[in-house]
C-alpha cells in the first residue's frame, strides 16, 4: 500500500507566476485535502475535492484552485502568486468524507518559496 | 480569530515521565478533535482522536482527555520516550461552513523528550 505522495518537494517562484503542485492519493482513498502552513502556524484548510468535485472550501481567494482526477490524483493551483504564498503545502487522503475524520492521511508536503 | 489555540510553542519532559499537552477551543460546532504528530521534513500523522460523547479515549502510551464545558482537551503521554520528540498539532472539526471534514489546527506545541 503507497502512502500518500506530493510532487515537487520544493519549489522557487516569483511574485505574480503561477505553480502547480500535484499529489497522489493513498491507494484506495476518493478524497483529498489541501492545506496550507504557514511557517510557525498550524496547517489551514484549502479545499477538499471528494469524487472530482469540490466538497467544501476554506477563507482562501480565487485564485487558489484545484482539480481531482479520476484517478484521485490531484493538483493545487496558485495564480498570481504573492509573498504571503510561501508556505508548506499538504494534502491528505481519505475514504469518502468520513464523519471521523481520523482517516486523513497527509502526505509530506511541497515548500512554495515566493520571491 | 484563532478556533484552535494550543498555548504553549514547547515543552520539554524527561524520559519516562507524563507529557501532557494542552488545547483549547471556541468553536461549539465542534464535534470531533484529533491529535497530529509532525517530524521535520514529514507530513502530520495521525495519533489519536475523539468524538465529542466521550470525555476520554486510550490507545497503548497516548490518551485523549476532552471537558466539552471547558472547551479543552489535553493529551497525555505515558511514560514519554525520545521518540515522541515532534511537534504536535492539536485539530479539531464539525459541521461549521457547511462541512464536517475540514480540520481547524492550532499553532502546534514542540515537545521534546530528553533521554
């Protein structure tokens, strides 16, 4: 059983480009989660994408986006990146939106760098 | 306006003895709580959960305890071994904007473990 993985590991931007991250789900999982810590917080919620469709969204612009595939692979997408996006990116899997939610399991993130 | 604040960044406890690790909460829509293990360059994991009926939950070393009237839980670590050197993340969920499986974190506490 693969965990779940995210690609790049690290990544350098400039302010105003935009960046893609992807993740792999858990083999068997139909959710993902994206989250975003920042440094010296805990991990706020993105959004979540449960069977391709986005299933519940958190205080983050528009310009934050994302896409589930049929699969259950996933992307994050940042348009017009700003300073305040550097950040570690997690996503987590899980079997259908669980009323538990001790089933979300995290990969090991993407460090966005903005300069 | 933080939903989930873990009060302090560190602690430090000798080998063999309790760690407990506090967390309080404001959010009365809160229905389930979890607690996260973070090592560097890793993505949370998963340690033990629970739901807002029960005001205790047990797994081998880690215990949960949950005062709904307090809105606090702590989580204690018996005996603490090097190994449970992480940050640890205090989560929480419920069915607040509209859905129950996105994770409200607080800040994380340090704890470190000396041999």
């Amino acid at each position: 059983e693969t965990g779940v993985t995210q690609s790049p590991t690290h990544l350098i931007k400039t302010r105003g480009q935009q960046v893609t991250l992807r993740c792999s789900s858990q083999s068997g999982h139909n959710t993902v989660s994206w989250y975003q810590q920042a440094l010296g917080q805990g991990p706020q919620f993105i959004f979540q994408y449960y069977r391709e469709e986005e299933n519940g969204r958190g205080n983050f612009p528009p310009r934050f986006s994302g896409l589930q595939f049929p699969n259950y692979s996933s992307e994050l997408n940042v348009n017009a990146l700003e300073l305040d996006d550097s950040a570690l990116y997690l996503c987590a899997s899980s079997f259908d939106p669980p009323v538990s939610t001790d089933t979300q399991y995290f990969g090991p993130g993407t460090r966005l760098t903005v300069l | 306006d933080q939903q989930v604040k873990q009060n302090s960044p560190s602690l430090s406890v000798q080998e063999g003895r309790i760690s407990i690790l506090n967390c309080d909460y404001t959010n009365s829509m809160f229905d389930y709580f979890l607690w996260y293990k973070k090592y560097p360059a890793e993505g949370p994991t998963f340690l033990i959960s629970i739901s807002s009926i029960k005001d205790k939950n047990e797994d081998g070393r880690f215990t949960v305890f949950l005062n709904k009237s307090a809105k606090h839980l702590s989580l204690h670590i018996v005996p603490s071994q090097p190994g449970d050197s992480a940050v640890y993340f205090c989560a929480a969920s419920g069915l607040s904007g509209g859905s129950n499986y996105k994770l409200t974190f607080g800040k994380g506490t340090l704890l470190t473990v000396n041999p």
